[in-house]
C-alpha cells in the first residue's frame, strides 16, 4: 500500500495525489507554506492525513527559529498554527493536529531545561517527534478501526458482500490504511470477498481517481459509478452496505463529509442500507452539538464549470461548490471507531468512546 505521507530526514514526502491516478509521483515539502498549499490544493487530503500533514507543517514552520524566549517561541508557534488552519476548514482533523502540538510545547517545557533558548530547541525536535509518531499511531488506529467494522458486513456464502462508498477514504486519506475501506482491507486479509462500487464523486474525482485506483492496487474487485447511478445500484439490489468516511462528526452524531454523502445516505434509507460511517476518534467534535455548526469550505467555481481538461459551462454562470455535506444523524445506522462502535442515540455512545481516547 502506497504512503501518503513520509518523511526523509529533511522533507515531507507527500504522494501528489492530484496526478492519481495516471501518474505516482511525490513532492518535498519543507516549510509551511509549501505545506498549506499541499492541504488547499488537494495534494495531500482525506480528513486523517491533513492531521498528519499539518503536524509536519507545525514542525517545518519552526525549526529554524532563532527565538531565544519561550514568549517569542509560542508567538511564532501560534502563528504558524493560526496559518495552517486557513488551508481547509471542515477536517476537525486539521484543528486536533494543531492543538497536539501546542499540547506538546507546553509539556516539554515542564521537563526543564537549562536556558530558554535550549529549552526551544528541545520543543523544536519534540514537535518532528510527535509528527512521527502520529504516522504510526494513523496506521494503528485504522487497523482498530477496521477489526470493528468488519464484523457490520454481511457475509453471503455464494457471492461477495457488495459495498458502495462516496470520496475516497481508504489508505490514501490517511497515511496508509484508510477508514471506511479498513473493513474491506481486513477482511479481505482474513480471505473475505468484497466488491465495492466507488461513486466517481464529482467534482474532483476522489472516488474515481483516488478510491477506485487504491483498490485496483490492493485486488479488491471494483465498479465506477457516476455519482447519478448511485440508485439505480441500490434500486436493482447490487449493494448490502454504505460506507463512507467523516471529516468531522458532531455531538449529536451528524457527519460532514464530501458533498454527495447526503445524496447517498438518503437513498440508503429509502432502499433500507445500512449507512455506517468510520471516524477515528479525532474525527469526533464533541465541541459542536449538532452539524449545523460545522464549517462548510467553499471551492472554487473552475471546479465545476472545467472538467475532462475543458470548460464545461458557460462564462460567467453562477456556481455553488461546497465540498462537504452534512448528513443528519438520523440516517446513520452507526459509527465505527478505533474504540468500537457507536450506535444511536449518538450523544452517550460517541461521548463514551471519546472518553477513551
Ligand atoms: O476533499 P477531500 O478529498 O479531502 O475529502 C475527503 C473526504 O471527504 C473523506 O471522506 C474524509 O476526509 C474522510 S477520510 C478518511
């Protein structure tokens, strides 16, 4: 399985994920900027890896500080902080990642030093550190992830368990191992069969691009569908289950994810599917009680009006481009977490896995 996220000793490494899926190239990252403009364009997405990729963006931001206080420190931290989180709003993911790092500027400083500016180098190599370690606690975490999932998916002795999934959030929007896939990559260790329809998911193409490329890789049989066909699929008894990923999900359990997730809970309530989402625990916002609160990001408009390498709309028309929905609670069958799995109603089962967090 391909890594979105590495690093080489001086760089991130990201997986250019704006090539996929006819080209697998990767980009040196080495400072923050070149970091925000890796999570705004695409480059390095899926909610659990811009985590991961805004911690690193933390680091490379700082390492060369010449702060000899800890109050000039922690001013150049915040900045680079508030900085990141102007790439992408909705991932609460991109929030968590941030606040881990000041959380770790703050404990290093307990464990004493001699002089301040010492004390600022030792923060310095703390935050590479825990930019690592959070690669491998992402594998760990989807792996749990996918042992609790897994046993939702029906199994039919005759044929595959067919699975539909909107975006992508397998390995590739993560460091290695996906979310909503994980079932699907554990189980097919234990020798499971699945075949999975992957909803090209317009406008950028995730599912097509990104999801359907992952699972050719791994030899998961799949099917593209355009995203209009969802139902006809679901109409004609092709699908068994719904899984997608979260960018973030409320207190009260509704669930941002890519625009056209709604669509498809919807239809699975209509067709009676289960709907499950897989959200690690950072996913989990239990700050917003509902997704009302959830900010929304808002893309630009050549998006829409270009595709197939041309423009596809008419100069100057009106667009609407949000790249996330909100899907209300009352039409997810349940979450799945690293912890286990939460079912409705949603406020005691999510705040009682979080607990655990
Ligand atoms: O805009 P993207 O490609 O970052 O959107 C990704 C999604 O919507 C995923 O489903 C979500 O981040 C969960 S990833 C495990």
């Amino acid at each position: 399985m391909l890594q979105t996220i590495t690093w080489t000793g001086t760089a991130a490494r990201l997986l250019d994920q704006t090539k996929l899926p006819t080209q697998t190239t990767y980009v040196d990252i080495t400072d923050e900027k070149q970091m925000w403009d890796a999570i705004k364009r695409l480059v390095i997405r899926g909610a659990p890896a811009i985590g991961v990729a805004a911690a690193f963006g933390v680091y490379l931001g700082l390492r060369h500080s010449t702060a000899d206080s800890l109050k000039d420190f922690d001013q150049e931290l915040d900045q680079v902080c508030a900085y990141l989180a102007t790439s992408r709003p909705t991932a609460v993911n991109l929030f968590w990642a941030l606040d881990r790092q000041k959380h770790v500027s703050q404990e290093t400083r307990k464990q004493g030093s001699r002089t301040e500016e010492q004390m600022v180098q030792k923060i310095i190599q703390r935050l590479l550190a825990e930019a690592l370690t959070m690669i491998d606690e992402d594998n760990r975490i989807c792996r749990s992830l996918g042992q609790y999932g897994l046993p939702l998916l029906p199994t039919f002795p005759d044929r595959p368990t067919n699975i539909l999934t909107h975006c992508n959030a397998g390995g590739l929007a993560t460091v290695q191992f996906g979310t909503a896939l994980a079932p699907i990559y554990v189980g097919a260790e234990q020798g499971r069969r699945f075949h999975i329809y992957a909803d090209e998911t317009r406008p950028l193409l995730q599912g097509s691009r990104i999801t359907a490329f992952e699972l050719q890789a791994a030899g998961i049989p799949a099917t593209v569908i355009c995203d209009n066909m969802a139902a006809t699929v679901m109409s004609q008894g092709k699908v068994d289950a719904i899984i997608v990923g979260t960018d973030r999900v409320a207190a009260n359990g509704d669930v941002a994810n890519k625009i056209g997730t709604l669509n498809v809970a919807i239809l699975a309530k209509y067709y009676n599917l289960p709907f499950y989402v897989a959200a690690p625990t950072s996913s989990i916002d239990l700050t917003l009680p509902t997704g009302d609160q959830i900010p929304i990001e808002q893309r630009d408009p050549a998006e829409i009006t270009h595709a197939l390498g041309r423009q596809t709309a008419p100069t100057n028309i009106n667009t609407f481009n949000p790249a996330f929905d909100i899907t209300p609670a009352n039409l997810v069958t349940a979450i799945i977490t690293e912890h286990g799995i939460a079912l409705p109603p949603f406020t005691d089962s999510l705040k009682k896995l979080c607990d655990q967090r």
